[in-house]
C-alpha cells in the first residue's frame, strides 16, 4: 500500500484530535503538519512539522507545494484558513485537493451575508433581522435610531458584529445587557467596526447539525450540543465552547425523533438548492456546521461555519466505525454515500487557564501544564483521549496559551459514563487549568429535556 500523506493546517483546536484519529486508520498515514505553534501532539505524530504564527496562506500554499509529491489530502481545523481562500491557493499552487470549502463557499465570514442566505434557504427557520451598515447610515445617531426602532418589535434582541468573532462581540439580552442604554452601548462599540447584525432571541434549546460531502452527496452526522459560556449553568463569557456531548442515538435527549427527521429534511434540502444542480466540488469537507435552536415551534438557524465545531466534531470522529482515511478517500472522489458512526455517547470537556473566559482576570505567561497522568489514562481500556489545543512545546515543557488548553473525549454506553471518562482526564492534568463540571451532566440534560415540553406546550421559561 501506497504511503498516504495527510497536510494538516492547524490553529491548534480540534486538528490534534484530528491527527490522533487518523493515525488509527490502517492506511497508517503520515502527517505533515502547519500550525500556529508547536503542539506537542502534532509535533509527536508528524513526519514534517513546520509552524507559521499567523497561518497565512501563501506561507501554507509554499508548504503545500515543497512536499505535494507525498500528499494524498488535506485538512484544517480553522475557518480563518478557509474564508481567506486557503483552499483556493493551495489547490493552485500544489495541486493537493483540501477537503474544506472554497471561499466563496465559507459564509462564516459575514454574519449579515448569512441572514441574507438564510432567507433564501431557510425562511421559516430565520429569526427576524435587522442589518445597519455604517456605509449606508447617514450617522452613528441614525444607525441608533435604527436599532431602537427594531429592537422594540423584539422582547429580547441580540447584536452580532458582522465578521466573525467566535462568541465574543456578541451580545445577548439579559446578559451582556438588560436595558436600553445598555443596549445602545454595546452597540456603539460593535458599530464602530463595522457592519452589525441585530436579531431577536430565540428562547429554547440549542444543538449542533454537522453534515459532510463530496460536493454531490449530503452526509449527515449525529446531532450534538456545545456549551458556549465560560462557566457552570450557562454562566460567564461567551468562549466559543467549553465542551459538548452526543447520545446514543443520532438526535440528543431533548430532540424527539420526528423533530430530528424534520431537522434533516430541511437541511438536505436547503443544501440542494445551495449547490446547485449536479455535483458542486466547491462544496466538500465537513461542509457546514449550523448552530441551531429548537422551539416549540420547530427550529431557528441561528449562525453557519464551513468546517467542524471545535469540540463537536471530536463526539463524531470518537465515534467513527469507517476508517477516518476511507471517508475522506470517498470524499475526494465523490463517493461518499454514507458514513458509520457508532451507538456510543461522547462527551468533550475542555480544560482552560484560570483566566479563560473571566471578566477582568488576564493571562498569566509561561505557566507550565503536565499531561503525563491524563496521557497515561489513554492506555487503560475505555480511557479518555486527551487532545492538546492552545498549548506550545517548548524546551522539553508544555506551555499554555490563552485558550482552550486541552479536550478531553470520553465515550461510553452512557452519556453519564462518557463524562466521567472525560473528567477523569480533565482532574489528571497537573497545571492552572479549570473547566466545566456540568456537560452532559444528569440535571443539565434533565433541564434543557424539562424546558423543551414546557416549550412544545407554549410555556416560556
């Protein structure tokens, strides 16, 4: 068998479990890996490492193209990679096919384009909208003029920044403000940088719909549930995720099984009319990963990204049954029909600094992490898998970043023993690391189960 060399372009979030999945396929492949620091998993399993701190593209492209000869596929764990055409440069510089979407595909980059989108595709499923754009506003007085006017049709708005931000920048009512001036604040701030995307909140329960292809089929993968703020009980910051879960079955708890058909049949449908008739190769990877929120009603399409959920798409490759390098294979090819994942729940758990997600609390630089006694607990049969994040090797020490430190994955024939597997991993860690306690937690799946009939009887919270 042919050697097969996977490129990995990495910030650093889920590719390292990523690199850890694929290197249990029998394929066997080699990985030459591009991050923004020296990960001490990607540094460990990679046959080339190379970093590049701000991850530019032609940088990449360069990489790409020195070792093409040896490369099968690629991919990246990164939207920044993705919207500013790494695809596309790669693709023409060395010929490698990156298994992500083109630019023109990457709709996470304009979160006003999206509600634009949306509307076509989704138009019950579009929580109302508002769009102000300083370049169409005569003044900041008017655009707040705007706002006021279209928050009061709303009982609770939110405001989004237009370009991405991962959580932060947003504000949700109730909690980033709960009153008008507070509002206008806020908005000011978001203004300032540009375009701002003003929508109604949707009361309910939130989950993750991942789907891949080839660009001609629609793969739709188990449903999962991320958990955004920083602290227990849905507490602190907006972070851009502090773990999730998947269940047993393809839909979670709170979801019954005809609201998850309904779910599927709109999004493959909505993804018909999106590519176009025929096979559209621009579209191929982990295609889209929507954030969704489930009513009583049916469900809200509250934001699209172009590639896995950091976390979430850990729950899917933990619970892969085909081999990781065949799907992707398929996928390259255009024959990805199907893909098997197991009946196993999973349950992700990130540790992060102490000051991770922390109103006024800054970094501390060049603390130390030990991973020896999480990494120890892989080798015992039904262990935890402990993925490295925002961590650098250095000197023959493990240093922590800013950000998600490490995710820790356990599985189980429970969703309550898959979290104990992951927090067994997260308490092995020996440094100034904290995390989530409550994911995938009895009363936390009791809350949101409890919430969703209360919901589908026309009960508010």
């Amino acid at each position: 068998m042919d050697k097969v060399g996977v490129l990995v372009v990495s910030k650093c979030l889920s590719a390292p479990g990523i690199i850890e999945t694929f290197s249990r396929s029998g394929y066997r492949p080699e990985f030459y890996v591009v991050e923004r620091q020296a990960n001490p998993l990607s540094v460990s399993k990679a046959k080339v490492h190379a970093t590049v701190p701000d991850l530019n593209i032609t940088a990449v492209a360069k990489f790409a193209k020195k070792h093409a000869a040896r490369l099968s596929f690629g991919l990246t764990d990164t939207e920044d990679f993705i919207t500013a055409g790494g695809r596309d440069l790669v693709e023409m510089e060395s010929g490698v096919p990156m298994l992500c979407v083109t630019s023109k595909y990457a709709v996470e980059k304009s979160k006003a384009d999206q509600r634009t989108l949306f509307q076509e595709l989704f138009r019950d499923a579009n929580p109302r909208y508002a769009i102000i754009d300083p370049a169409k506003e005569k003044s900041e007085a008017s655009a707040v003029r705007k706002l006021k006017r279209f928050a009061a049709g709303l009982s609770e708005p939110v405001i989004k920044p237009d370009a991405p931000a991962r959580g932060a920048g947003v504000g949700v009512w109730g909690q980033e403000f709960s009153n008008e001036s507070g509002m206008v604040s806020f908005f000011r701030n978001v203004y300032s940088k540009g375009r701002v995307v003003v929508e109604e909140r949707i009361e309910g329960e939130e989950s993750s719909f991942q789907a891949f292809s080839d660009g001609r089929h629609f793969v739709v993968a188990p449903q999962t549930r991320d958990y955004k703020r920083a602290l227990d009980d849905n507490k602190g910051k907006l972070t851009g995720g502090m773990g999730s879960y998947r269940d047993r079955e393809p839909h979670l708890p709170f979801v019954r099984p005809s609201e998850w058909e309904s779910i599927v049949s709109q999004e493959e449908d909505a993804f018909r009319r999106w590519k176009g008739r025929g096979s559209n190769p621009e579209l191929r990877g982990i295609v889209l990963y929507d954030a969704l929120m489930h009513t009583g009603k049916g469900f809200k399409i509250l934001e699209r990204n172009s590639r896995g959920g950091n976390t979430e798409q850990l729950c899917l490759f933990s619970t892969f049954q085909d081999d990781p390098v065949d799907v992707y294979f398929r996928m390259s090819e255009g024959l990805l029909k199907g893909i098997r994942f197991s009946n196993r729940a999973s349950v992700v758990t990130c540790a992060v600094p102490l000051s991770y997600g922390v109103a006024g609390a800054e970094p501390r630089a060049d603390e130390k992490l030990d991973l020896a006694a999480a990494n120890a607990l892989q080798k015992r049969a039904g262990g935890p898998l402990i993925y490295p994040m925002d961590l650098t090797q250095r000197d023959h020490a493990v240093y922590l970043g800013t950000s998600r430190s490490v995710a820790v994955v356990g599985t189980g024939d429970s969703l309550e023993n898959a979290r104990r597997a992951s927090l067994s991993g997260v308490d092995a860690l020996k440094g100034p690391v904290r995390s989530r306690r409550d994911i995938a937690s009895g009363r936390d799946v009791s809350k949101s189960v409890a919430h969703m009939r209360a919901l589908r009887r026309g009960v508010s919270a």
